[in-house]
C-alpha cells in the first residue's frame, strides 16, 4: 500500500469511527419512547441514565488523553468498544431501571475511550495540512450516519421492537468501529511521517500532542468552559426532537425524519466549520 493509500485509509478509518461512537449514538432519542413503555415509566426517568453517561464521557475523556501515554491505542479503544456493547446488552435486556442508569456509567467510559477525543487525536497525529478540512469531514459522517440511519432505527423499532434494534444498534457500532482498532496512533510508529502538502518549518508552538497546559483560572479557559456548556444544552437537545414529535401526536417515521432534519444541518455545517479553520 502506498503512502497515498495510507493517508486515505486513515481517513477512512476514522470516518468510520465517527459513525459509529458519534453517529449511530445521535439517533438515541428514538429509543426513549420504547424504553420508557418496556420500564413502564416516564420518558425522563429512562434518559437519566443518558445524562449519566454524558457526565462520566465529559469527565474522563481528559483522563483517557492522560492514559494514552501509558496505555496503548489500540487497547483503549477496543476497551471503549467492549464497554459500550456490554453496556448495550445490558440495557436491551434489562427491566431494571436501576441496573440501566449504573450501565449508563460504563457506557460514558466507553465512550470516551472510542469517540470525540479518540478521533481528533488521530486525526491531530496524521494530518498537518488541511486538519481542518479533514476534521470536518470526519465528524460530518457521524451527522451523514444519524440522518440515514434515523428512518431505518424507527422502521426496525417498529418492526422488531426495542431490544432487537438496540441489539442491532450495538452490532454496527462493533462493524463500523473495527477499521479504527488497527490504525497506528502516529505516523511514526510505522516509520511515517504526517500529511502535509509541502515541506515546511513548523514552528515548536504548533505542535499537536493532544493536551494543552491548564490553567483553570485564566480568561480563557472559563471563556471556552462557558461556551462548551452553552453548546452542549444546544446540541443534546436533538436527542429529544423524536420524543418532544410524538407527544405531540406525530406517527414514529416522521419524528425521525425531524432527527433526520438536524443532522442534515449538522453534516452541511461541521464540514464547513472544518474548512473555515483553515
């Protein structure tokens, strides 16, 4: 395989990776309805343990960017990957709403050691020119993923009822998340360098090791702490777009096209945002 080859396969890789620990999870609000009637409860007692794992996710992910430099790639995500489908099977199965909630904890863990983090270090590591441009259009697949796959959950929930579609939801995130196991952390570690279109000097400022030194105090750290916050209640809110249609007396289809919508947004801009960057 050339080194073309390579660069694309890498890309490829993580395209992939997007779709499955970001996009296959966009679609989650479809199953709160179903879940909260398997519970025989509200559709807010069944999204705690989504919250729950969202806390555990934003709180270890700085630890999982620690743990890389002991532990390596590959064993953390395929442990991300690993906990995420026992946490599945568990909430498929299960009846129990405590027992779900504590699987939310598992859940969050497994998905800091295989999404957001996990992707934009490896992109970090094999691309210098247009990194932008490429994480934009690695984190667009995950929207491309939750459009396309939105009628299709809602189709199967229909058809074949909430743990078999959970089930199946598991299952694709194992396939789409198997290129990404084998992928080297660095380019160096197979005697490669990074992509770039030219040779340049680069200054020792812009190097990327994926962490930055923290300072809690400085203007801003609590400037981006602040907006971070204001864009996560902005973008979980699609979780519950499904939800918030079928209250109102729409048919399972057409709350996910309405899911479907959202991510049809989010693909057009994360790209967009990728190439503004550079």
């Amino acid at each position: 395989m050339n080194r073309k080859n390579i660069y694309f396969f890498i890309a490829a890789a993580l395209c992939l990776l997007a779709c499955a620990t970001i996009g296959v999870p966009n679609t989650y609000g479809l199953f709160y309805t179903p879940l909260a009637q398997r519970l025989d409860t509200g559709r807010a007692s069944v999204t705690l343990h989504v919250s729950i794992a969202g806390l555990v996710t934003g709180f270890s992910s700085p630890l999982i960017v620690r743990a890389m430099k002991k532990i390596p790639y590959r064993l953390i995500i395929i442990g991300g990957i690993a906990m995420i489908t026992i946490s599945g099977f568990v909430i498929a199965t299960s009846k129990s709403l405590l027992l779900i909630n504590i699987m939310g904890l598992l859940r969050g863990l497994g998905l800091a050691c295989s999404s957001n983090v996990i992707i934009t270090m490896v992109t970090g590591n094999w691309f210098k020119s247009r990194r932008g441009t490429i994480s934009g259009l690695v984190m667009s697949f995950s929207g491309i993923m939750g459009a396309l796959y939105s009628p299709i959950l809602s189709s199967l929930l229909s058809e074949k009822g909430f743990s078999f579609s959970y089930l199946f939801c598991i299952f694709l995130i194992i396939l789409l998340s198997l290129p990404a196991m084998i992928l080297p952390f660095k380019p160096q570690d197979i005697g490669m360098e990074a992509y770039e279109t030219k040779k340049e000097e680069h200054k020792e400022k812009d190097s990327y090791e994926g962490r930055f030194p923290l300072r809690v105090t400085a203007l801003p750290f609590v400037t981006i702490v602040f907006i971070s916050l204001l864009v996560i209640c902005m973008t979980t809110l699609t979780s519950y777009l499904p939800g918030y249609a079928q209250s109102l007396g729409h048919e399972a289809k057409a709350a996910a096209a309405l899911l479907s919508s959202s991510m049809i947004g989010n693909v057009l801009f994360k790209f967009l945002i990728g190439l503004s960057i550079d």
